[in-house]
C-alpha cells in the first residue's frame, strides 16, 4: 500500500524554526515527485515546494523562497521541510504528496499521487 505520513509540526514562536519529516512506504520513492503543502482554516489548499525527484528539480511558492528548505533523503524515503524564519501567516495544515508523474511548471506531483493526513505547524507568540 503506497502511503506517505508526515511528522514534525508544532507551535513555534514567530522567528523560529521547524523541520517537518514525511517518509514513504509501499513504492519506489526515488523515481516519485513529492511536495509539500499547506492549508489554513478558510483559505484554499496552496502549493509550498516540491522536488520532482528523478532530474533533480525543485520548485517554491515565492513567500517561501529563502526561508523554506525541500531536501529529500531516497535512502531513508523521507522529504523535510526545514522551515526558518517562520510568521503567524505560516500557520497551516501541512500536507506532504506524491505522484509518479508531476506537473511540469512547478514540480509538483500531479493529480494522480496521494496524500497524508498532515500535520499541524502554528506560528504564535
């Protein structure tokens, strides 16, 4: 059963730091496009970055570029997300994704993958 879980979320003063973890089982991990995403209460679901995988692509929404780090580890079929300089509006559902197949602008894995539960990253004082 193809499967990815993620792990890591928390509260975090605004500043801080956190490095969500989303590890994979039940397929071939390196040859998959993950992502992350991220849903706030009342807003749409949006993209936070994604790694295509087997060319080496990575791709960040633009409030995310030099603060938010994709790093994917195929040995232990897990991708993080180092978040740094976190803000209140940071504060969401964080979602990981993967697809054998992504969408060419942005890496991110198409509507074919499947999804995690998410875990919950809130940024407060």
């Amino acid at each position: 059963q193809k499967q990815v879980v993620e792990s890591g979320g928390g509260l975090v003063q605004p500043g801080g730091s956190l490095r969500l973890s989303c590890t994979a089982s039940g397929f071939t991990f390196e040859y998959y496009a993950v992502g992350w995403f991220r849903q706030a209460p009342g807003k749409e679901r949006e993209r936070v970055s994604c790694d295509a995988g087997t060319n080496g692509k990575t791709w960040y929404a633009d409030s995310m570029k030099g603060r938010f780090t994709i790093a994917r580890d195929n040995t232990k079929t897990t991708v993080h997300l180092e978040m740094n300089s976190l803000k209140p509006e940071d504060t969401a559902l964080y979602y990981c994704a993967a697809a054998q197949t992504y969408y060419s602008e942005d890496y991110c894995p198409d509507d074919s993958g499947f999804w995690g539960q998410g875990t919950q990253v809130t940024v407060s004082s």
